[in-house]
C-alpha cells in the first residue's frame, strides 16, 4: 500500500535538504533507517561523494534510549545510549530535518521521561477491534495471527519514529481464541511478529486471560493461592519467552466487567498480580494490571455505591504490596474515556507502586474519528491537573508513573486511523509519552507541518482547529462533566437517558429541577479520595472548575455560573454553539482544500458532514431534552424542538 | 423426545373412556390419527371387540373442512366435508373426550370460519428465531432446512389440532441464504418438510425476498412493471410447485424497516404484488403482503409524520386493485404489537381487498415467555372493537378477512414455547383462528383442562390467572396506551426515553408537564382513518378507552380520569398493583404445587422469577421517571426511587 494517507508523518518532504548525505557509522539497522528515510523523505540517498557527513555512533548513557544530535559546518554526529538510542536519533533528525531546523547549529539532548511507553491494542482474534474506527485488525485474521508483512514492518517504523517502544497486540477482553497466545498453537506466529518489531526497539505484550490455568492448563482454579496455578504462570512464561525473549510483560484485565479475577475468588488483586509477576521476573516481564474495576451490575436505585470511587477503594489500600516488575495501569479518568472527568485519585496516592497512566486515543466516547477530537489537548489537560498544592499530574510521571499507555486508534485503513486527522493523536500519543511536557500545541503544529508541509497559514490554520476541537466536540455533549449521555453500547450520538436505568453506575438522576450526583464529602464522599487541596477544590462549587461542576454536584438548572448565566442557559448556549463551530471548521477545512491532496481533502470533508449531523443531533437532542425536563425556555428563543 | 411439556395439549387424559372403542371407516390417515389419539390419550387402541363403534366417514361439503360429530348410545359418527374435514373431526372427537363430553349425546357440527389459519415463524437459515424464546428453530440448521422428523410430525399433530392449516417456515426478513427456498438447492429438502406436514392438511407457506430477481435471477432489477421480472416470478412459482404441490403461496414483508420493494422502484404496493400473484395463480397460490410499512428513519424532530398512520395511507387508495390471490397481511394495531393500541383502521377499510388479519403469538413486547401474558385475552378485545357503530372487528372475519395469521411462539425448547404456560397461546391462536366467536376464558379453560387434566379447582384457578395475565403485564408496562417505553432492539425490560429520540416514530414526547400525542383531527389526524363512528369514539377524551388515552391524546398529568384520579396518580397506582398482582400469581401457582408435574411446576416457578425482578423494575423505573419529570408525588407515600 502506498498513497499520502498511509505515509502519515513521514511524508516526502517538500524542501530540500540543502547538502549532499554522506552516511558513516555501522552498517547496523539505525543506519538502514537513517538511509531509508534519506531517501523517502528528501528522495536522496546517503553517497559517499557527499558534502555533509552524517555520522551514526553509540556510547553508553545511563539513559539508553537517549540521544545527542551535535552539528556542525561539516557534519553532525547522531550519538545513541545503545543501538535503541541511535534509531530514536535517527528518526529525531530526519523528523528535524523535514520541520526545517538547520543541521549545523542542531545541538539536542533528548531522553524519554519513562521507560515504558505502550500502545495496547484492543484487537480480536476475529479480526475485529473492539472500539475500533479504522477498519479490521493489523494483527489478527480468522481467529489466527495474521498480517502483512510489509505493512507491518511500515506500522513499525511509524510507532518508533515517535518513541512507542512497547505494543500489546490482543484485546483487554481476551477470549478463548487469543487466551492461545501463551500456547505453542500461536506462538511461533507471535514470535515473527516479534521480529518484525524488535529492529524497530519495539516490544511485545500479551492480554492474557485471568481463567488461563483453567482454560489452558486444565486445571480447577485459577486461585492464585494455588500452588499449581503458580506453576501454570511459571510454565507459561518460560513457553512465551522461548519464543519471544525480549517480550515487555503481560497485560491483565480482572474482576471487571463480568471478567473473572482474583476478587472472584476471594483473593486480593496484588495475589493476583503477584504470582504472574513472580513468574514473568526471570525473563525481566512486567505485568501490567488495570484498575479498571467496578460494579457492573449496580442497582440504579442504589445511591450509595458510586461508581468512580471504586479503583481508588480497590487498589489504594494495596499500595507497597504489588512486586517490584507490576504496573498499575490506572485510566486517567475515574469514569471512563469520557469527555470530561477529573483525573483518577490513584494518580499521585501511591507512592510504592509503579503505575501506568492509560489514554484511549481511539475515540470510543470522543467522536469515534468521524468527528475532530485532538486528544493530546485533552491530555495536556490531565497532566496539568494539581495532585497537590505542590505537584501537578506531570510530575508524577517519570516518578511513581513509569509507563505511559493509551489505547491505540490504527486499524487496516489505507491511511491507519480513518480519519485522516485522527493521525495527529497517534504522533502526539508517542511524542508526549516520550516527553510529557511538550504542549499539545507544539505537537500539533509538528504533526501538521511534517503531514503536510511547513506553509506556515497552513500549519497555523490546521493546529488552531485542532486545538479547538476537543472543546468544540465537548460543547455539544453532556455538559459540565455530566458525562454517559450517549447511546448504549456502540456509543456515537446522544441519548440522554440510555445510561441511566442500567447497571452500569452511570447515573445524572435528572429532574425537573436538579442534575447531578453529589460526589462531595456531603455526597457520596468521592472527593475525599483526593489529596485534602484538591478535595477542597473540587468540594466547593465556587472553586471547582466549572467544566466539571456536574461532575461533582448536585445542582438546581437555575444554578448562576461564574460569567452570571444559568446552568440551563449555559447548556443551550453551548450547544448552539458547537454546531455554529463545526460548521466554521468545515469552511475552514474548505478553504485549505488547495492546500491538501485531493482524496485527503476528500476524506476529511466527508468525516466533517458525518460530524456536523452529529453536532446536530447531540444540540437538538441535549436542548431538547433539558427543555422538555425543565420548561424553561432558551432565552435567546433559538429552536428547540 | 417425551414428557409433559412436550406432549403440550395432547396429554394421556386422566378420565376412563367409558367404552372400549370399534373403529370404523377407511383406513386413512384419519384413521391412524384417531387410533393413535385413542391410544396416546386414553391408553386405548381401538379393538374389533369393542363396545361402541366410532365411525370416520367423508361426505361431500360445501365447507370441505367442517365436519359433524353425532353421537348415539350404540355408536358415534364423525363426518368430514373431505379427508381433511374428517381429520379434524376426530381431533375434535379425541380433545372433547378429554374434556369429559359424553359421546352419546354428542351432536356437533364445526367449520372454520376462515380458509386460511396461518402461522408464520421467523425461523432464520442459520437456526436462530427472530424474536423467539422457545429456542432454536425446528426447521433450520446452518443455513439449511434441517430438522428432527419425528418431532416435526408431532409439531404438525399440535398444529393441525388447533386446526391450523398453513404455515411458513421461514423468516419474514428473508436473508441471502433463506431466499434460496426458491431454488433447486433448498427446494428438495422444503418437500421433504411439506410431506411431514401433508398429511396433517397443513401447506406451507415460503417468505420470498423482494429481489429474489436479482439476488437469485441475476436481472437487474426487480422491478414489477419488467417483463424479465414477472417471467422469473412465473418460472420460479413452476419450480416450487414441481416439488411442493399443493404450497399455499409465498409471504412478502417489501419496503419495510430497509427492506427493498415496489414503492423503493417507483412502483404501487399492488403493482408489486400483482406481478407475483399472477405467477402464483396458475397454482392456486397466493401471495400474503404484509401492510407492515412505515419510514423507518423519520427524524424524531419531525412532529407531523405520524408512524401510525402509515398503513392506511398506503394501502388504502389501493382497494380493489390487487388480484384475487392476494391477501394483504395486516398487523392488528397500526404500530407494532403492543401492549395497548387501537385496532389498525385499515381493518374494515377496504371491502374489495383479501384480508389477513395478524396477531403475535410470540411475546416480543409482552414479556418473552418469561412474563405470564394470555394473547387470546388481547386477541379477544381487538375482535371485540368496532369497526362502525353497526359492525365489530369480528363481522370482518370470513369476509373480507380470509385469514387468520400469527407469528409463532414456537421452538426446539422441548416444550415447544419456552414458558410452558405460554402454550395456551398457541392452542388458543388455532382455535380463536377456527371460530373467532369462541371466547378467550372458554379457550382458555379447555386448554388448562387439557393440559393439566380436569380438576375444576386447578382449571378455574389457572383460567383466572391466565385470563388476568394480559391485564397485569399492561398495569406495570407503559402506561395508558404510550407503548414503546421499551429498551431498544431486545425489547424486554423498561427505557422510558429508548425510543424517543429515535428514528422509528415511536415517540411519547414527555414533557414536565404533558405527555402523548394528539392524534384527533386537531393533531395529527390519524383518528380521521377511521369510520366516522370509531372516530369519534377516540376523538374525545371523555369517549376514548381510558387504556388508549395517550394513544390519542396529549394531556397534561393531572388530568383527571373517571374515577377522579389524577393521570399521574393512575400510573404511580397501576404500577405498585402490578407487581402486587405478580406476587399474588406466586401464590396462586404455589397453591398448585401439589397437581403440577414437578419439572412443570419448577420451570413455571422459575419463570415467575423472572417476571417478579422485571415488574419491579418495570414499576420502579417508570414511576421514578414519571416523578422525576414531574415532581408530582404518589398520593400514597410509597417508595420511589
């Protein structure tokens, strides 16, 4: 496969390098890249008749993924922490190269923030994705692993280019068919897929299944008090890594969502973690194991139990009591994906365990890559929320978070992500995971200009809009945190009750008068999970920050809001408004057609009316609904149907 | 496969006899049908030693299926207008034995009054039903026929019975693979079906798809008005009648819920049948057209679309223009099988038209054969309704209604419905379809006497209950005629908003003060199809059945109703009655333990679980969404959410 839409960021360039590559160093497989990408983007090949030497070179750093680019007016040395080190190198001068920075006075330093830096994949044996948007699976076909070989290896090189070192290639929900994957029936096929990831300094991750001695080993129980499932594990893992040796670790999702796992059995979820990190250890795996656990079978009619309060109440107590090689892998939100959530209260309480902050750049909740959502502004949000009064969600990482991970968006499309946009969050996912303190405005403006080139009221047009569309797809959803008022199960559109009988634990419990879940120490006590300046913070509905106030508050629509409007009020405006946005995107996606390559265009333009009859539907549907509930009209006398 | 359940109505009576049958007549089928009842249901063979003497005799009859029962102190003599009628002569012979009738004084003459007594399953290729909860199909297996032919020949016994006399075996929504039945690849095994039924004077009935032409014919179109068209209609009718004789026609659902059609081609509704029936004709065939046809993607913005009227509006011009064998399948009420509507104004509306008039059997908004609900009761007040002030919905019948269709509730559960009890459905269905003047309670007796022997206190207790069920099931569903308040697709369980921002024109549009839809002259004026008589009787609030109020009307919640009560009050009050009701059924079928079979006991206890948890939630949700919009509290202080 070839075309604009599958290059994604490492598109040719449409400058000049301005010099004549020459290329010195080991003929070793960063070399390989380095000549590669010469050539694909700048259309020239590293020559020994070269005029400006390039020059590939390892030494140790205690850092072995970091990278120097030193230039000069006769060359520029590319230095690596190890072979890794270098490919990252590599890839950060071409991509330097094609932003226009000029070789000689390039003097970089660059190290990753953490060592783990994951893409999972939620991919089935069948060959679907689960909450897949970009078609079938890249590694799956028929209940078998299966794949092309070339594109695979061009997927690859599009991950590291940006830094993703470590990819769980299977669904969280792992089911009979790829719970397999520990076993000699698909291992030898992992094993190649291994090998087409490994020159790329990428590693590999398996979802396994929680039932796995059972459903593989035969045996009664999956109790991981027992001592046969330990050996189960223990056999497993040195099965895998025969085939596989430099595999990055397991990945677990228990006692969630009808899966099976430790609290089924009466046992704590470290017992569970443990006896498969102990089994992983010898082989230098890690386990990685998701906090994503609540009721799912909650009453409606139970005030009580409130769903986001559940990881922290599971897993904090635990803190100091998982191994040394389990990551936490906790999702940013306590919700789920949403659009707007505060951040976990894991994030920042436990500081004896490591942990991995978990993203979801596919966009289940966030327009399903028909609609425009960049993520990376949503991220960079969440990162710059307060854990205290002394640290921010950013500072945790490299610290007690040692793994960043979001779950991917790629799927068998020609261009990878559906929607051709939609690329941004994957570039913007590995280069912030890479370096969390790098603004989602920088990563877009380098996204645009290496997808597109450098023409600076191009670059300028697509990275405003971009920035903008997370608020703009927020102002036409549930408002002010509210969050779930989508429809049920395949979660595109509105539907402002779907959730709200069902078992789930997503409730607004709206009235004629009232809206909102009082999440404070008055309510169901959620805040108090927080560190006591963030509690504080969120307690009062005059500091918390009015994005959230339903969230964490039970609130009257006649409720005044900072600026003097009502909360009513504010939930039409809003949605007004989104429509009146996306139809501005749409003129300015327009006006940029010159600009961009026809089918690109073509593609986009044609997401953008699936997502204008979204914003429509969403602002018709959330007006209506409130107005019918409340009666109060729009003060404005716009149409409410 | 044996035992209770699987026996249904044709239990081994409990009474003796009283004589020692002599068998006389030709041995036919008949003869071997009334050999084998006398045996299976009284333990009796007929012997040449008996003691009195059943005669089978045929004599010509201008109602070929009638037959007469006389009965003398030496002998008794069944007489059959043909073999046919004579066949169900002895069946109403053996079920009056068994419902202790003495013979001697027995002096009966029956005849149906309709030719055609349909059952329609949408039994799917691949073996799933389409709303079935009885279990697997008994016709298809793996995208083939594929059946158990012992049980398919106690199938038809059942059937013809009841007096059931054609049936099709195949899903309304035809698929790819189902619309093979008109090829050389499925039709050897369809006559193999049909010999089973053959004999029980049951024709089957083949649900054809719309672009059967094209899918199967390789034509480009499958439009009527093509001459290419009607000749692969003609050629297809000769191949299916080369191996199925005597099939009673084929079934179509076109330009329904995104299924293809005349009306899709720019064509009429009769010219899409017409062309099909004159293929048919040279066979004796004829073609049922069902009038289920409505815009199934209408914006829920949209307040002057008015789903149920679309039936009339279509088919109503058309009068007089379809050819003899068509029958136009028309649904009873004018949106889909609910709980409570009004009898579709299209029944009585066209005087030149063949009539199908068609129930649900299978309880696809009432309560899935988990949730006790008779049909015949429901079946009885739609016959009950008038159509002028001179002529009810019954008078119809053996008029321009020439058929009794209903969707089958059947399945390989071994005992055939899945809920045992809701095997009086089917019984009632055969036997309502025979003789619409029988009422439900006597259908309804005979069949508790037949099943569960005639202990008069169980069969008065279990007719009561049953002839209840109906009413309970409505108390705590939506109310007052709403519908709809169903969760979507499943259709099992309460979502007050499901369907209301859908495309389906199923909307309540509730507000915090009103709810319904005006559907008088001054609304939408769908009460304008009807006689003048009927529509006045629906026009005005004070005239209209207080159960189909919201049907017709909007009205704000405390409009008052007969008895004082408020509208809102009804629905807080209908619904804690409703669960009441279901706790006292408990009860009741407890008291029953002792004369129940025990399987039989435990799987009806079962299911009254199941139908206790979902009236409460039910009676919970809806009464909490009501009180939510409203903030009208219950007059009695009880519990809501």
């Amino acid at each position: 496969m070839d075309g604009f839409g599958y290059r994604a960021w490492l598109q040719p360039s449409k400058a000049q390098l301005g010099f004549i590559p020459r290329l010195k160093g080991a003929k070793d497989f960063a070399w390989e890249e380095c000549a590669h990408g010469l050539e694909a983007l700048f259309g020239r090949k590293p020559t020994n008749r070269g005029d400006y030497t390039i020059t590939l070179e390892t030494s140790p750093d205690p850092a072995p993924e970091a990278y120097t680019l030193r230039g000069g007016p006769e060359g520029l040395t590319v230095t690596g922490g190890c072979e890794k080190g270098l490919l990252y190198g590599v890839y950060g001068l071409l991509s330097r190269l094609c932003l226009g920075e000029p070789v000689e006075t390039m003097n970089v330093r660059e190290k990753p923030a953490v060592r783990h830096r994951v893409l999972n994949h939620w991919d089935n044996a069948n060959g679907t994705v689960e909450r897949g948007y970009a078609g079938a699976s890249l590694f799956f076909k028929g209940g078998r692993i299966g794949y092309d070989l070339v594109r695979l290896k061009d997927y690859a090189r599009l991950l590291a280019s940006v830094g993703i070192n470590e990819i769980c290639v299977n669904n969280v929900n792992v089911y009979r068919d790829s719970a397999k994957l520990l076993t000699d029936e698909m291992l030898p096929d992992l094993a190649r897929v291994a090998e087409v990831f490994r020159p790329f300094g990428i590693r590999l991750i398996i979802a396994v299944h929680f039932d796995s001695p059972v459903i593989l080993g035969g045996l009664e129980t999956a109790d991981p008090a027992d001592g046969a499932v330990a050996r189960f594990w223990e056999e497993s893992a040195r099965r895998v890594y025969e085939y596989v040796p430099d595999l990055a670790g397991f990945l677990m999702k228990a006692d969630s969502e009808f899966r099976s796992g430790p609290a089924a059995l009466g046992r704590t979820q470290d017992e569970g973690a443990n006896v498969i990190a102990k089994a992983l250890a010898p082989f230098g795996g890690n386990i990685y194991w998701r906090c994503f656990i609540y009721n799912c079978a909650q009453d409606w009619r139970d005030t009580e139990t409130d769903r986001p309060k559940a990881a922290y109440n599971e897993f904090h107590p635990l803190d100091g009591k998982f191994d040394d090689n389990v990551i936490l892998q906790i999702k940013h939100g306590p919700s789920d994906f949403q659009v707007r959530e505060p951040n976990s209260p894991l994030l920042g309480a436990m500081t004896q365990t490591h942990q991995g902050l978990e993203f979801q750049i596919t966009q289940e909740y966030t327009g399903q890559q028909k609609d425009l959502y960049a993520t990376a502004v949503q991220w960079e949000e969440i990162l710059d929320t307060p854990v205290t009064d002394a640290c921010m969600t950013r500072d945790l990482v490299g610290h007690e978070v040692t793994a960043i991970v979001a779950v991917s968006n790629t799927g068998a499309d020609a261009n990878w992500t559906g929607h051709l946009l939609a690329q941004a969050n994957l570039y913007a996912f590995g280069r912030m995971a890479w370096n969390p303190a790098q603004t989602a405005e920088q990563l877009t403006r380098d996204w645009a200009a290496l997808t597109f080139g450098r023409d600076p009221s191009l670059v300028e047009t697509l990275t405003s809009m971009l920035l903008e569309s997370r608020h703009v797809y927020e102002k036409y959803n549930a408002p002010l945190g509210l969050g779930w008022m989508v429809n049920i199960s395949h979660h595109y559109g509105p539907s402002p009750e779907g959730y709200e009988y069902m078992k789930w634990g997503t409730y607004h419990r709206a009235t004629h008068t009232h809206i909102g879940v009082d999440r404070t120490t008055h309510g169901t006590g959620y805040t108090a999970q927080y560190h006591n300046y963030v509690r504080d913070l969120y307690e009062s509905k005059k500091t918390c920050p009015e994005k959230l106030l339903l969230f964490f508050h039970r609130l009257p629509y006649t409720y005044k809001l900072k600026n003097g409007q009502t909360l009513i009020q504010y939930i039409y405006d809003t949605h007004f408004e989104g429509v009146g946005d996306v139809k501005r995107f749409i003129k300015i996606w327009e006006s940029l057609n010159e600009k961009i390559p026809q089918d690109a265009y073509d593609s986009v333009r044609e997401k953008f009316d699936m997502q204008l009859a979204n914003a429509r539907e969403w602002r018709d549907v959330i007006n209506n609904y409130f107005y019918r509930v409340t009666g109060v009209p729009d003060d404005k006398g716009r149409k409410i149907y």
